[in-house]
C-alpha cells in the first residue's frame, strides 16, 4: 500500500512502524470473510481493508480524527482473525492498538462515554470494586428494561449468583504433588478470579497434581489487556511494569520456570509485553524475559504430561476457540488434544470460527454487534449439540464463558476445569 507519511512522522518509531505495515498491505482482500463486522455488516469500511485505509489517512492527516474513522475503530472486536488471514504477514494487532491510542489522545468523547471507559476499566481490574460492582447489578437486574442499551447489556450479563473465592490474589505457594518438576508463577487475573474462581482453583489443583510448585507472587495484579484494547496505553504500560517487576523478583528470588495464564486474552497480552516495551531502555529486556516465559495452560500441559485419567464415562462436549487463542497465540490443537486424552469427545462447531462477540470489554460497549455474534455462533452450537447429546461447551478464556453463559442453557465451562475433573479434580460447575 502506497503511503504518504512525512519526514517528521516516520521519525516517530510508532509511526515508522504503522507505515512498514502499512506498506505490506497488498489490498487483496483474503482477510475480508475473516471478518465478523464485516460478515455481519457487508460494509467494507467494517472490514480489516477498510479499516487500514482509514486508519492511514487519520495517520496520514494528523490531528482529530472524524467521527466515521472513530466509530469503525470502536467497532473492531480486536479479534485477530484477519491477522491470521492475511498472507502479507500485515500485523493488524499492534496497528489497531495504536490507532485506539491515537484516537485516545486525538478525539473528545461525549462525557457519558467517557465516564462508561473509565469506570469499566477501573472497576473491572479492582477486584474489591468489581464485586460491589456485580452485587448492584444483580439488584438493578428487574428494572434493567429501564436503562440504555449499554447498561442494560451490562446489568444482564451480571451473574446472578457469585462463588465466593477460596484462593485470592494474595501471594502463596501451592506445593507440588509428589516430585517437583517445575516452579511456575500463575497470573490469576482481575475479572476472572471474581467471575469464577473455580478456573483457577482448578489450575492449581491440576498443575500441582502434575508435579508443579505453583506460585501467586505478591502484587501481580491485572494484565493490561482490558486498558489497552480501548486506547489507555499509559495505564496498561503501569500494570504491565507492574506485574514484570514482582515476576522478576520472584525470579530472581526464589526461580520461575514458566508463567502460566489461564485467560487467553491475558495472554495473548503478557506475551506481547516485549513489543510494548521495545523502545524502553530500562524496561526492555525485563520485558522480553517475561514474554518468553508466558504460557497458556494448553502449552504447558503439551510440554509435559496429563496425569492419569480416573473419569469414566466423560461426556462429549463442543469446544470452541477463544479469537485470543486461536488467532492472538497461534492455539488451535493443544486444547482438542488435551480433552480428547482426558477421555471427551470433542464435537466441532459447524462454518468458520468466528468471535462471539466477548472481546474483551467489547460486549459491555458495542453491545448491538455483539449480541448479533454471540446468537450467530450459539445458531451453530445449536445445530450440532442436541444431535450430539451434548449438555457443556469449553472454551480457553474467561470472556467467551461469560459471553455465552448469558445466552445458552448449556453448561459453559472452561477447558482447565474438565481437564481436572477427569484427572481427579472436582466436577464443574461446583
Ligand atoms: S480484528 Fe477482527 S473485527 Fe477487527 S478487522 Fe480484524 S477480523 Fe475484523
Ligand atoms: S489480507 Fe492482508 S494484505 Fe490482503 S487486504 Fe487484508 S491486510 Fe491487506
């Protein structure tokens, strides 16, 4: 793709880097039926395409953007997909991140959205708040029909009933069974551990039945992730520094094999830690030591070994694809290997995977698109689960559970949870 950027722009590193990957750009369009907005939408200013040419002339002319380049910006899942798609290897992830930043920086929201991305982010990644936050939902619940279509959406998605967690964000060790094979840090997360916090005690009981030390270090808190999807790059660069500092001292300390993550949103986040860092000298190479050692929990089971299957009878369950997973890490077989050893039989959603409309906070603001995906996709899990007798659906990230479970009566269960069921654990939803 032919750019016009000037002298002083590409002297800005961020800047050089959208032009390079402008530049393989080829238009050929492979990403298009990649695209959920688009698919849903037809409008190839909702497409990855048409997005790019936006986002280069918003680059391009400087200054505010207009409210059309801003509107097809926020209707971006962040899904990946056409990342995958495309054969030019154009790296849409970095380049819709910036693109929110800049808009971030560039545009004036109306003060009451403005208010909604505030609040969400600070409620979401504080735990203490996020509950209260859950618990006056749940009473708002019967007078939802009075709220606008946001609060609303986001009143109905509250769960109705909240476990209370038996392990916290507090640090601890959790002992290996047995002979230890590795020590591993274990990033427990802002909203999961509140949403459901049988994920990660089901984590814990099946890595240390593997043979792990298991470590929740002292003020590792939230990813960024939730910051840096809608353009707060400067809050999500302080959690991230955040949480490489405890690592690293925990590293330093007393030695960290691995870093596990349990949502794959999280992760696709701390893995790409590096690239965020990459012109920081102080911050750089801590980064990227962090980057490496991230796992998704599928890629640390795939490095070692189930424990023995003791479940007899285990039911046959759908799985479907976190975009985090499948698109932002590159996770597609590790998952289906590792139910299908444990004994399930793993039944395939029907078309093409798409997102189901979670991403990230992207259901609590985009809350039409999303409610259009998320019953597109359960349209297909219908097809295939009553001809199959299935009664669960897995998925690898706490969003796409939640997202469902507001809309299906199947069991939505996350994939680490059957995995320690079949080996000894307890059986979901407990
Ligand atoms: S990230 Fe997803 S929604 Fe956004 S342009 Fe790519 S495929 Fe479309
Ligand atoms: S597939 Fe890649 S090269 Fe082709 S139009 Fe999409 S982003 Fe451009």
């Amino acid at each position: 793709m032919k750019t016009n950027f000037t002298a002083d722009q590409r002297s800005n590193p961020l800047m050089a880097m959208m032009e390079e990957n402008l530049r393989k750009c080829v238009h050929c369009g492979f990403c298009l039926p990649s695209c959920p907005t688009y698919s849903v939408s037809g409008d190839e200013r909702e497409s990855p395409r048409g997005r790019i040419y936006l986002i280069k002339d918003m680059l391009e002319r400087e200054g505010a953007p207009n409210k059309e380049i801003v509107t097809h910006i926020d209707s971006c899942l962040s899904c990946l997909a056409c990342m995958s798609a495309c054969p030019s290897g154009v790296n849409y992830q970095h380049y819709i991140d910036y693109a929110r930043h800049y808009v971030e920086n560039h545009h004036q929201r109306r003060g009451f959205e403005r208010f909604m991305r505030m609040l969400l982010v600070y409620t979401i990644t504080h735990a203490k708040v996020f509950k209260i936050a859950l618990k006056v939902a749940k009473l708002a619940k019967p007078f939802s029909r009075f709220f606008g279509l946001k609060i609303s959406n986001m009143i109905s998605m509250a769960p109705t009933k909240l476990k209370t967690a038996e392990i916290t964000n507090e640090a601890r060790i959790y002992p290996a069974e047995g002979i230890r094979i590795k020590r591993v840090g274990l990033l427990m997360g802002c909203a999961q551990n509140v949403l459901r916090p049988s994920v990660n005690e089901a984590t814990i009981r099946l890595l240390t039945r593997m043979g792990m030390e298991v470590v929740v270090s002292d003020g590792v808190g939230c990813c960024g992730a939730l910051s840096h999807h809608i353009g707060k790059n400067d809050i999500a660069r302080d959690s991230a520094k955040t949480n490489i500092d405890a690592w690293l001292k925990e590293f330093d300390q007393r030695g960290l094999d691995n870093i596990i993550i349990n949502a794959a949103g999280c992760g696709t986040e701390v893995k790409d830690y590096a690239y965020m860092f990459k012109d920081d000298p102080a911050y750089k190479g801590k980064a990227q030591k962090i980057s490496d050692l991230t796992r998704d929990i599928s890629e640390l089971i795939s490095e070692h070994q189930l424990p023995t299957v003791k479940l007899s009878n285990q039911p046959n369950i759908i799985y479907h694809d976190a975009c985090s997973l499948i698109h932002g890490q590159g996770i597609r077989l590790e998952p289906r290997e590792h139910l299908k050893s444990a004994g399930f039989e793993v039944v395939e959603i029907p078309g093409r995977h798409f997102c189901c409309g979670s991403a990230g906070s992207y259901n609590l603001l985009q809350p039409t698109m999303a409610n259009e995906l998320k019953d597109r996709r359960l349209a297909l899990i219908g097809e295939v689960s009553d001809s199959n007798k299935v009664s669960i659906l897995a998925t690898g990230n706490i969003g796409c559970l939640m997202q469902f479970a507001s809309g299906t009566d199947l069991q939505v269960v996350h994939t680490v949870e059957l995995l320690d069921w079949a080996t000894g654990g307890l059986k979901p939803p407990y």
